[in-house]
C-alpha cells in the first residue's frame, strides 16, 4: 500500500550505489518494499532481477551455495559459489535481492563485500532488521505507514497508507464494511494504536470478524495500556508488534496454541501429510489437525498457498518465530524436530523406492519445494551418531536430487557433516562415501574423488556390503569414461551390473548398462554398442523413468557422433531435448547442444553449428562446467571447430557465435529443435547528443571532408557551415554583437570545424564503446591467450571459450591490448 515516495527514493538509490539496505523492525514491511522496488526497476537492470529468500536459510556455510542456485549459477566444478557468482556476473547488471539476512547479517556482510568487489556492475538491494555494516551500503529506514490525525474527516481517511491497508483487509473479512462518520475516530484509534505497522494492521484486522471496530480499539487500549504500565511513553514498535502476536496466540484456544508452536519447526512450508505425522501426539489428536490447520487460517497465523494441486501452509517469520519460542519453552522443541527428521527420512525412503517410474519429476519436484526442511531434518541427524546414521540413509536415498538440483557442493558438505558424527561402522557409511565421491569427480575434485572412493571400498569389502561395492565399481568405470580409457570402464561398468543384477538393483543395473554400452561402442564395437543402448533405452522407457533415460539416450547420440551415423545421433539428440522440457536437466542438455553442434558440422550446415556451439557455451559457463572434462571430446570438437570456421571464415562464425551465446534458455530451445529462428530482439534507443543537422556535419567530418566540401554537400554558404551550430554564441541583436559573433568563441574552446571534428570523434567513440559493450556481454564466457583469437589457423574458439579451459588464466589489466595484436584491428572492431 502506497510507499510510492519511499519506492522512488530507493529506486533513485539503486542508480548511484552498489549496496542499499532496507532496515526496520519486523513486520514494517521491508520485504514487500523490496519486492516492489525490484519490480518496478526491472526496465533498469534489462530485467536482471533476482530474489533470495534468507528467512529459512540456517547455515551459514550455504549462504553462498543458496544465492548461486537462485541465480542460476551452476555447480559443477570445485570452485567455490562465491567465485563462479563473479565469473558469470563480473560485467553484466544484475539487481540482487537479499531478503532477511537479519540471523546471518555477520555471513551476508562478508559475503556482499566480495562480491561487490568482483562485480562493479551489481546492485544488492538488502532487507534486514540491522544494516549489514559493509562500505558504500546506503542504508534506508523503512518506516511504518502513514496514519491520520485525530481530527481528520472520514472522507480523508482513504488518504492514508495504514488506512488503506485497513480497509482492505477488513472488507477481506467482513465485505460491508465501510468507513463513515459513527466509526472514522475510532480506525484512527486503532491505527495509532498499531502505529502504522502492516503485519499488526493485517493481525488486527481479522477480529472484525467478531468485533467492531470501537471494541477492537478499546482492547488494543487496554493492552497496550498494561504494556506500557511502569514505563513512560508509548510502547515501542517492536513491544507493539509483540504484544498483538501475544493477543493472537491467546484468542487461540489450547489446541490452536499447540499447533501453532508443533509447526514451527518446519523450515518454508509444509503440507497436511506432514503436519498430521510432526505436529500430533501428546495431546493433540492426528483427526484435529485438519480443522487445526482451518482455524489457524482463519486467524491469519498461517498462510496458504498451493503447488501442483497440494495445499501447503507457512507462517510469516515474525508469526513463526514467536511459535517456536513457545515450543522451547514448553521444552518440546527436541521431540518436535525429531519427528520432523522421521518425517523426512520417510520421504527420502519413498523418493528411493517411487521415483525411478512414471512419478519421478512429481518426486523431483516436491523435494524442490520441501528444501527447506530436508536441510532441517538433516541438521538434526547431524547431533548425534544415531542420527548421523539416519541422515546418510537419507543422503544416499536421493542422490538424483543432488544432481538434477544442482545441489552438488551442499550435498557434499552434508555428507561429510554426516561422516564426521556417524559412527564408523555406521551401515550406510560406504555407501554415503561412494555417492559423496561421485558427487567430488563431476566437480573435477580428483583429491576427493579418490580418497571418498578407497575409503568406500575398504569398508565394504570389511563389512561384506555388495550393494556398495557394485556402486564403487560403477563409479570407477565413470571415471575411466571421462579419461577416455573406455576399455578399462567396460570392464568395470559389465562388473558393475552383474553386481547389480544379483541384488536385484534394477536403477544400478540399467545406470551400469547403458553406460557400458557407450563404453564398448567407443572401445570399436559400434553394433555391440547400438544394441546394449538400445536395449537400456526401451527398458527406461518401459518403467516410464527420464532422468536417466534421457543420458542413455544422450550416450546413444554420442556413439554415433563419434564413430557412426550423425543423422541418427542428431534424431537422438532432438529425443533428449523433447524430454528436457518436462525435466529440465541443464547438464544432460549442455552435452545434447554439443553434440547436436557437431551433427550439425558434418551435415553441411556450419552456420547452425556455430550458432549452436554458441549457445552450448552459455549454458556450459553456468553449470560452472566444460565438456574438456570428458577427453573423448576434445579432438572431435576441435577438429570440428576448425571445419566450421573453414567454412565460414572466423568473422562469419564469431558473429554467429555471438548470436547463439545471446539466445535465451527457451529460444535455444525451441533453434535446437527447429521451432523457428529466434526473434531478434529491438535494439533500445541509444539518446543521440547531436542534432539531425549536427549529425550529418559530423558524418561528413569523419569522412575526412573540408568545411568547403561540407557546405558544398549540404548547400550551404562556404562560410558558415562550422560556425552557425554554435549554440553557446551570443544572441544580442546589436550592430557589436552581429558584428562580433563572426569570430566569437568561448575562451579555450576549440577553433572553428574542430568542435565537429571533436563531435564526430565523440560520436565513433561512443559507437565503438556501444558495439564493445554488446561484444563483450554476448561473449561474456569468452577468455582468450595473448596471440589473439584471430590467428592464422582459424582455430579462434579453441583459445577463447572459458567453458573450453576449466582453469582459465588471469586476466590481463588491459584485455583489448592483451587480447588482439596491433597490427589488425578484430573484425568486430573493423566494423
């Protein structure tokens, strides 16, 4: 409601710092003026705009990890979120969005002050009940909303924020309600009384219900009386606040009051399912929770929303807070999160029982939404060794929601959270390791990789674990398929299987399967291989599954690729990509680009593998990954590049390179699957300094043309075509000054033509500088050697991509001097 002033002036804030934050006590509405800020700047940042939610954030160490996965920053490398944030956001504007980071103000300041540094076209906008202390942070007070006088008329009432807000959530609850003349003095009693406060105004609106507004004022009076009783003056906001939330809980009856501090202890949001199994017992019964959950909702405790057809619930944080008090101080807090880890552990269950067939992205999808409170579940497993035994169950059972997540560095850290408490003959402990050592070789952290692996392999063997032991050779057979020893990952991958086979491990076996089948197929045996692939795809197929069978699919496209028919690997390539609009795996999809890129170089159409690699680079630099992990391809790609770039010449394949980087994640989509070529989007309007007349002068000037030249091609008199565009003249119309303006200039201004010679400058400058901005940002993934990308032997895209060279070197101070040699200019920069 309202707040149009403080909106423009945060606005106005965002435009001349990098950090500005909103401060306030809780419930003034900071989120909501965050929220609104962020939308209407959105033109500003070319709708680079992004949201992080801190309130159910507990861990410090994920800070960074949570903020890298909103943007969009992907985790598959060792490097740490902090740098692979910067490395894909170091020169484009971006509006970040940090909400609540009161609890983690220490961790966000740290955190804010690196990136910053980094990043010196990012604006942070932050909300937090304290400012976060860091330099150049703007710190905006966020008051609460304006409140009448007491003298103010009913018919002026609507003028004011608080007011406003009243109103409509009364007539939320009682829709005939009005304001007039018998009850105006007493809603500004009642908004003078909440002192502006949104959350207290929402709160105190929902006892219209059973009250008028004459007895909702007089209550409040008598309590904020009591309030402020052996004090002088008016209660603070945040006693204020605190005692409506008081008043809330003790219209509640007992059972309500139960509820509302049991269902504290999820973290975000939670469904009936889980509140019937956390919240009851002990006075509470399951059947009640229901109507429980239906009273809390009418009172406005809780908050509704819905995914996918299920009704889930959440509280305000200010409301869920003051129930978890509730809930340590009935000394029930232990018992409440032990049940909520129980709860969890028995959703992993399922996800490892239920997932692998036709419910997999409904799977996927509910632990998106439930992250919040598996990070609970897991901290609590990480307090004992009893727990940490219950919690590597629970890290293993959903090992393909770390990696379709995303979440590979979080989940690594609670693995190794886990092992440091388990006990170490814990029965999941292997198995743990092994998934933890999977998750350390798809970032490239060999060191980890290894040591996880041995250690796996020595406690299985000990303790007779085949499941962990078939795993671990699986595991092994993956990295001999990334070091191209294809022979040596056959042998293990059909070890692997045969395992699996015995334990009746259908997920494992086709997992080892198909991967055998890649494995045989670039060992020489194409037909071998086509089959046992073939095979693992129908089979997927059979148990409706897409996760893994689009990489079967995928691995059948690259088989092909390497050694067979392009037609059949690019059909291959365009199943996968169908699949992934549904499950939207951006690893299996950065691969499918690739080889889709060299289908396309083979069939004769290099423009399209161009634009293709193009794309793939894009997506690859925010994986934070490269396919030069995987040695197979690096002598096919290169080999690649070079056929197209002999094609189309470097310039041709630059630009069309450029466009594919550009595309968004859709219009790649839809160019990959032959949905139509991508609009291309209006270029804004860049405000030109000169006028039309001055434009041509200066048009003519930087051909090199003489004022005479000039006046001849624009008839006009020769001597006057640089000296009648002087707007700074004198405009005396006396006989001196007419005289005198012949000759007039400012004192050290340029001589006469100079001022349009300085003015076509400026505007080729200004040119130049627009076309190296859109240069630059389209090939923001672009990192080259100091011989320059346009060398002799084409081969410009093997030195420049950073998703192509894992460990790109530093930066050179000056990248255009370091970057092209001084004897030709790049054709970007010739144009």
């Amino acid at each position: 409601m309202g707040r149009r002033q403080e909106i423009a002036d945060v606005k106005r804030l965002l435009g001349a710092g990098p950090l500005v934050t909103l401060t306030g006590p809780g419930g003034v509405g900071k989120t909501r003026l965050a929220v609104r800020v962020a939308d209407s700047a959105r033109a500003s940042f070319g709708e680079r705009v992004v949201f992080v939610g801190l309130a159910d954030l507990r861990e410090e160490k994920l800070l960074a990890s949570t903020v890298a996965e909103r943007m969009g920053v992907g985790d598959r490398s060792t490097r740490s979120p902090l740098d692979r944030i910067v490395d894909q956001f170091r020169e484009q504007r971006v509006l970040l969005v940090l909400d609540n980071c009161e609890h983690l103000v220490e961790a966000c300041a740290v955190f804010v002050d690196a990136l910053l540094a980094e990043c010196p076209h990012l604006v942070v906008l932050a909300t937090s009940r304290q400012s976060l202390g860091v330099a150049a942070e703007r710190v905006v007070p966020v008051t609460p909303l304006a409140v009448p006088e007491p003298d103010e008329s009913a018919d002026a009432l609507v003028n004011y924020d608080a007011v406003q807000l009243f109103i409509e959530r009364a007539t939320a609850v009682v829709p005939s309600f009005e304001i007039d003349p018998e009850n105006a003095a007493d809603v500004i009693r009642l908004c003078k009384a909440l002192d502006g406060l949104p959350l207290a105004i929402e709160l105190a609106a929902v006892r219209l219900r059973s009250l008028s507004v004459r007895q909702l004022a007089d209550r409040l009076d008598k309590r904020f009386t009591l309030l402020t009783r052996g004090n002088r003056g008016a209660p603070t906001r945040h006693e204020t606040l605190r005692a409506l939330i008081d008043w809330s809980y003790e219209l509640c009856d007992a059972q309500e009051r139960l509820l509302w501090a049991r269902a504290a202890v999820f973290s975000g949001s939670f469904d009936l399912d889980a509140a019937e199994h956390v919240c009851s017992g002990d006075g509470l019964d399951r059947g009640a929770v229901l109507d429980l959950l239906d009273a809390l909702l009418d009172k406005s405790i809780l908050l509704r929303e819905e995914h996918d057809g299920v009704a889930r619930y959440r509280m305000l944080e200010t409301v869920r807070q003051y129930g978890e008090d509730k809930l340590r101080a009935a000394g029930d807090m232990d018992t409440r999160r032990a049940r909520h880890r129980d709860w969890y552990r028995r959703l992993t269950a399922r996800f490892a029982d239920e997932s692998f067939g036709p419910d997999q992205v409904a799977w996927l999808t509910l632990f998106a939404a439930e992250h919040a409170n598996l990070r609970g579940a897991l901290d609590c497993c990480t307090t004992d060794p009893e727990g940490a035994a219950i919690g590597l169950r629970m890290f293993a059972d959903i090992r393909e929601y770390w990696l379709l997540s995303g979440h590979n560095t979080e989940g690594r850290l609670w693995a190794n959270a886990l092992l440091e408490v388990a006990a170490p003959d814990a029965p999941d402990r292997a198995l743990a390791l092994v998934f933890s050592g999977f998750l350390a070789l798809i970032q490239g952290d060999a060191a980890a990789y290894a040591g996880a692996l041995d250690d796996a392999i020595k406690l299985a063997d000990a303790a007779g674990d085949e499941r962990s032991r078939a795993y671990a050779l699986h595991i092994q057979g993956y990295e001999a398929l990334m070091g191209d020893e294809s022979e040596k990952a056959a042998e293990l991958f059909s070890s692997a299987a045969e395992h699996f086979r015995v334990l009746g491990d259908d997920a494992g076996d086709l997992w080892a399967t198909y991967n055998y089948g890649l494995a045989i197929g670039r060992v020489g045996d194409l037909d071998r291989g086509r089959s046992v692939l073939s095979e693992a795809v129908d089979r997927y197929a059979a148990r409706g599954e897409v996760f893994w069978r689009s990489w079967a699919i995928w691995s059948r496209a690259a088989a092909e690729y390497l050694h067979g028919d392009m037609e059949v690997a690019r059909r291959a390539c365009l199943d996968v990509l169908r699949i992934q609009r549904t499950v939207d795996d951006r690893v299996v999809i950065a691969f499918t680009l690739t080889v889709l890129a060299g289908c396309a170089t083979h069939q004769s159409d290099p423009v399209r593998a161009a634009r293709l690699l193009g794309a793939a680079s894009t997506l690859w630099q925010a994986l934070g990954a490269s396919p030069a992990n995987y040695v197979a391809f690096i002598e096919p790609m290169q080999r690649d590049i070079g056929l197209v770039t002999g094609a189309i010449g470097p310039q041709t394949a630059a630009e069309e390179f450029i466009a594919g980087a550009a595309m968004s994640f859709d219009d790649t989509l839809g160019y990959a699957l032959g949905d139509g070529e991508p609009a291309e989007p209006e270029p804004a309007p860049v405000a030109n300094p000169l006028t039309a007349r001055e434009m041509q002068i200066a048009e003519l000037v930087a051909q090199g043309m003489t004022n005479r030249e000039i006046a001849t091609q624009l008839v006009i008199a020769p001597a006057r075509p640089t000296r009648t565009w002087s707007t700074s003249a004198p405009s005396s119309a006396s006989p001196t000054a007419r005289r005198s303006r012949r000759g007039w200039r400012r004192p050290g201004a340029p001589r006469r033509g100079e001022r349009f010679r300085r003015a076509a400058c400026g505007m080729v400058m200004k040119s130049l500088a627009r076309i190296d901005s859109r240069f630059r940002a389209a090939l923001a993934s672009v990192e080259t050697e100091p011989r320059g990308p346009w060398c002799e032997d084409s081969r410009w895209l093997d030195s420049s991509l950073r998703w192509w060279r894992p460990e790109p070197p530093p930066r050179p101070p000056n990248r255009w001097a370091a970057t092209w040699n001084t004897t030709a200019a790049p054709p970007v920069a010739r144009r």
